[in-house]
C-alpha cells in the first residue's frame, strides 16, 4: 500500500475573545483559567488552543457528513478493527488504534499576545426559571478579539486513494465549524477559518 502525505495549515482569525480552557481548576480567584504553554525562551506562558480540541471538533464534525453519506456509503464506520472509512483512517479507533494524522497545537500570530488576555465574568442562569441562579457568578479568562489568529498544522501519512477526499473531509469539517471554547452561546470564541494544504518537512 502505498503513502501519500497530507499537511494542512490552518488559521483561525477571532472574530470575539475566545477561551479554551486546561479542563482543570486553576489556582487564584477565578473560575475558568485559559490552556497555557510554557515559552522557555521568554520564561513567560501564552494561551494556546489544544489540538486535541481541534481534533475534537473536527471529528464530530466528519462523523456528522459521513452519516449523511457526503463521501459516499463505503465511508460509513462499519466499527469493526479493520474499519477504513475517514472516522477510523483520520481520528483512529476504539482500543488505542491510533488515527494517521496529527493534529498540533494552534499557536498565536503575536509574539505580545498575552496583551490580550482579560478577565470576564457572567452569571448561571436558570433554565427553567429564567432568572439568574442565586451565587453563580463566575469569572472566565479569555483572549484576544478582533483579527486575533491562532496557526497550526494537521499532518500525516494516508494511503493514497484516499488522500484527496481525507483533504476535501478536513476542509469541510473546518468550514462546519464557527465557534470555539466556552460560552458560544454568549458571543465567545466565533472565528473564521482558511486552510492551505502544503508541503510541509515532518
């Protein structure tokens, strides 16, 4: 079987701040603490968007246009071990089968952009009520606003018939997509996407 290789840069271009959290509490008087990487060089942590959360995204993403038979009946998860549709071939399996691609961080364009970040907070509301709920305030880090870009890469090595529709599946699903993080809903974390397939040295 022969390997084709697929890389792809994508950028996020925030339209509002944005938080994507670590999924754990942070130390200090707020709620929801931004996901940090550690720059050695300039000792100092900056926000950036996990790649698992874009894997994340992106495969829910396929899943929803594979079910709908966008790629084809031969693309639907037969959810058995030696499953080849785009689910299993990009993202990977139950059972520690690793999908081909790798999804890397999304790192900020600006070198300053710890800049950018501020502190928001917002009150629970009762769903059933439709008044706020009593102690529910909360505060949320977030970062950047308008123009605010976030880059990364997917990459990998897939057999080479499927290559192009692995492509044509990733750019749908970027395009699927129009937000990110927490509080969607309350105007955080909406973006626009452009991806560039490319050569890329991995």
């Amino acid at each position: 079987m022969s390997l084709a290789k697929v890389c792809l840069t994508y950028r996020l271009e925030f339209i509002t701040p944005v938080h994507v959290g670590a999924g754990t509490g942070g130390r200090g008087f707020l709620d929801k603490y931004l996901y940090r990487e550690r720059d050695y060089n300039r000792k100092k942590d900056y926000p950036v968007i996990p790649g698992s959360t874009i894997k994340g995204r992106l495969r829910a993403a396929i899943t929803a246009l594979v079910r709908a038979r966008v790629y084809g009946p031969e693309e639907v998860c037969r959810e058995t071990g030696d499953c080849s549709c785009l689910v299993c071939l990009i993202f990977g399996q139950k059972g520690n089968r690793r999908g081909h691609l790798y999804f890397e961080d999304a790192r900020p364009g600006d070198s300053e952009i710890e800049r950018l970040v501020s502190v928001r907070s917002g009150v629970a509301i009762d769903r059933y009520r439709r008044v706020a709920r009593d102690n529910a305030l909360y505060t949320v880090e977030t970062v950047g606003g308008r123009n605010v870009v976030f880059q990364g890469q997917v990459w990998g090595w897939v057999p080479e018939e499927k290559q192009q529709k692995v492509v044509a599946a990733l750019k749908d699903a970027f395009a699927f997509n129009y937000a990110l993080g927490f509080g969607k809903s309350r105007g955080l974390g909406w973006f626009r996407v452009q991806v560039v397939e490319e050569e890329c040295e991995k």
